[in-house]
C-alpha cells in the first residue's frame, strides 16, 4: 500500500513527546514490510537553523487562509530512507515554539491547506498518491475533514486513519474559525460532537467524525476514551464510530534503545548477562551524588513533571519513602512549577537519597534507564506510555499504575514483568513499591521478573503488522462507502 503519515513532529527532526518516536519510526517499520509510506510534516524555524540536509524546493504554492494568501515551498528530507517532505510556510513555522502560540488555529489550518497542495504535487509531479492517509493527533486532524469535505471529489478515494496520541489535546478553539478554515458547521458536526463541543471549532473531533478508522496507541486507552471518565467530552462521538475505534500498542526503537550498544552508558549488558548493569548503577551514583551502595535499590524516574504522569502522589509519599525504606530515588524531568519546586526541596534535604534534575537530558535518561532497579510511572492516565517500555528493556522494573498502554505492557503476579496499583491514592501507590522492594531483597525472584521484561518484544515490527490490518480495513471502509 502506499500510506502517507501526516505529523505535526517527526523524530529525530523534531520531538516534544511520544507522537515524534511514533512518527519517526513507525513509516519505517512499514517501510521493511514492503509498504510505500511517506510523512509530511512542517518545516520549523529550527530545521533551517540546525542546517537539516533537503533538496528543492520541489514545489511552491500559495495558500489561502481567510482573507490572506500565504507562500508555501515543499522541501524534501536529503538524507532519510523515508521520504519526509517538509511543507516550508514562514507564516505558521517561522517561528521559536512548535506549539503554544497565539496563532496556532491558524498555523494548523495553513499545515492542512498545505498538505493538500502537497497531495496534488505527489500525484502530478511524482505519479504517487495515497491509499490511506495516516493523521496524528488534532494538528493534523483538519486533513481528515478537507480530505472528505472539500476535496472530496479529488481526494476522496483515499482512505483516513487518525491516532489519537492523548485525547486530551483536541484544538478547540471559537467557533469563528470555521469560517477561517472554509468549513461550515452542519447539523451532523452539531448533532454529533454535543454541548461544548458543537459550540466550538475543535480540529480534533472534526477529524474524529469524518476519519475511516480511529485509533489510539494502545487497547485500553482505546477502551478507556470511550467512557465519560476518560473521554473527554468526546466519548460520545467515539462511541458513534462503533467498531471502527481500536488500539494499538506503540513499540520502541530498539536499535536506538539497547542496552548493548547505548554510547551513553558505561558498561553493555544484554537479557541472560547483566553484568554491566551493575556498573551503570554505580556510575549513576556517582554521578547523582547519591551514596554509593550497591546493595541499595534506586528508583528511577523520566518524565513530566505533573499530576497526569502521578508526580503528585510520589510527591505525596516521599516522606514515607524516606523514612521507611533504603530506597534512593532519581528524577529528571520538568513541568508544574510546584511539583518543580517540591522535588527540588526532596532534593536538598536528603541530598544522599535523592537527585532531581530539572529539564530533560537524553544521555542522563538513558543512564536512568541502564542504573535504577525499578522506574516509577504512577499516572493518571497514560495512552501508552514509552518509559515503561524502554526500562523493561533495560532491566529497570517498572513500577505503574493499571491505565491504558501501562496495564497493557506490565503485568505483577506469577508471569509479571513488574508491579501494578489500582486505585489512584498514594497509599496504594506506597504498596506497590513495597511489593517490589520486598521482591528486590530476594535477589533469585527480582532476576526472574526483570529478566522476563527484558527479553519481551516491544519492537516497531509487531505494531506494524497491526497498523496493516488498520489500513486494509480503512480502505474496506471507502470500498462500503
């Protein structure tokens, strides 16, 4: 099949979370399978500062937008197995942030003109057009809806998939952006979307309406967004999709994330030969400035630091933590000026037991990964989750709370790979990292459990499968249609 991927970041050009790693290595995956797959992303200000090899630009074009005309040249990725074209429009992406700017309705209805414009270049220039367009999350959503909207007599062969990475990012924005974008509100977009959302331009329940196929990126979130608790206010126009909303779970590089050729950590260790991780706990001691005790268990965390990811309930619980177990602990992340601020202090009255990093450091990630024993991630809710994937195949248990990919990926018991809490309360949490401690100290049982998370397949190739079964399915979908 060809499958054109649309994305607001693509790793490694451009990366703020989870989305990135999905839209940089899933294209490739297919690729393997012996799919034509392409992406289309914008080129931001930092592409063209940090010199990002292209060749062209291949095609120009202006765009309308309102009242306004903007330039649009296409560039084209010079050293990528996966063509990546970039959409140059110095009016939305000429700018310092990827997202959060005032103008950012706007800026994402230019990013789906151009990704028509772009379409129309493919197939006249080239002689390639899509089976499936793949969307990711509310940036790209628009595509979905001009696709089977107002380019539908030219477009609308093509079957849509739109992923969903955290339904709670949707674009919602005034209602006077309709007119903006050149797409009237009905009576089904009114009749479907409910209160609050009807009286609204929301990118991303436009898409959610008129995509072919719906997913998210794992089988529970899949299931969780269709309740009232975690749907958003969009669970009803979910559940008007009936069977056509699946999960999938995302998978991990796992040439990028491999114990035995990371360059950032001191020793390789692989499943069946630990050794090395030894090494990598001291030299994370070390270089945190914890005491260097082998025999003590450190707890590793990378993350953001808010209440979605559970940072309030380890916040909650450290006093507990310090008083009652030997464990060290180990943050690195950034977010809420609070939560900033509480693990800065953790930080400084227990300088021995625990380092807080403020910010991200993808080479202080990775010794994280290689030097803690187990890795927290206690979250409110999570869609899939990479962290946990990522520790278990480096040997760090997880530690996590039973929501979305989480509970899909960690299992505690007779065949776990680490340990689960239920409810969201802190005390529940305290218990979980007590069964696991109490498991660390039994030195034969801690190696069967990490162990079996290690040699565990989170890689791109099982997702990809799944994804050819989504796009087939799609395509059955226009073929009913």
């Amino acid at each position: 099949m060809n499958v054109l991927f649309v994305a607001a970041e693509v790793a490694p050009y451009v990366k703020t979370g989870g989305l990135a790693d999905v839209a940089g290595a899933l294209p490739a995956a297919l690729r393997g399978a012996g799919h034509d797959v392409r992406v289309v992303m914008p080129r931001y200000r930092t592409l063209r500062e940090q010199g990002v090899p292209v060749t062209g630009p291949i095609g120009a074009s202006f765009l309308q937008v309102g009242l306004r005309s903007e330039e649009q040249r296409i560039w084209r990725a010079a050293e990528s197995e996966t063509p990546v074209y970039f959409l140059d429009i110095p009016a939305a992406f000429e700018r310092a942030a990827i997202y959060g700017e005032a103008d950012d309705a706007r800026r994402f209805i230019l990013f789906a003109r151009g990704v028509m414009d772009c379409l129309q270049h493919l197939r006249e220039v080239d002689g390639w057009q899509p089976d499936v367009v793949h969307c990711h999350d509310w940036h790209a959503a628009l595509v979905i809806n001009y696709l089977k909207s107002y380019y539908a007599y030219t477009f609308g062969h093509m079957a849509t998939v739109l992923t969903i990475h955290n339904l709670a990012y949707q674009g919602q924005v005034h209602p006077d952006v309709a007119a903006l974008a050149g797409l009237a509100d009905t009576g089904l977009l009114e009749n479907a979307m409910g209160p609050g959302i009807a009286n609204s331009f929301n990118f991303l329940a436009r898409g959610i309406l008129f995509a072919d196929l719906v997913n998210t990126v794992s089988p529970t979130y899949a299931r969780e967004i269709l309740t009232t608790e975690y749907g958003e206010r969009l669970d009803g126009l979910l559940r008007s999709k009936g069977d056509r909303v699946v999960g999938i779970l995302n998978g991990i590089d796992t040439t990028l994330y491999d114990p035995m050729t990371d360059r950032h950590i001191i020793a390789p260790y692989r499943a069946g030969d630990v050794t090395g991780k030894a090494a990598c706990k001291v030299a994370l001691q070390q270089l945190c400035g914890l005491a260097v005790d082998p025999a003590r268990p450190v707890l590793g965390i990378v993350s953001r630091l808010v209440e979605q990811k559970g940072l309030d309930l380890l916040h909650a619980i450290m006093p507990w933590l310090l008083r009652e177990t030997d464990a060290q602990i180990v943050v690195l992340g950034s977010g809420q000026p609070y939560l900033q601020e509480a693990f800065l202090r953790h930080g400084e009255q227990a300088g021995d037991r625990v380092a807080v990093r403020i910010g991200f450091d993808a080479a202080l990630a990775q010794k994280i990964y290689a030097g803690s024993d187990a890795f927290l991630m206690p979250s409110r809710f999570e869609p899939c989750g990479l962290g946990q994937l990522i520790a278990l195949r480096y040997g760090s248990v997880p530690i996590v709370r039973a929501t979305g990919g989480l509970v899909d990926t960690v299992r505690e018991g007779l065949d776990g790979n680490g340990f689960v809490f239920h409810r969201y309360d802190p005390k529940d949490f305290g218990d979980a990292i007590w069964r696991a401690l109490q498991c660390y100290r039994d030195p034969a049982s801690w190696a069967v459990v990490r162990e079996r998370g290690m040699r565990e397949d989170h890689s791109w190739a099982t997702a990809a499968r799944q994804y050819e079964g989504v796009y087939t399915w799609a395509r059955q979908v226009i073929g009913r249609g």
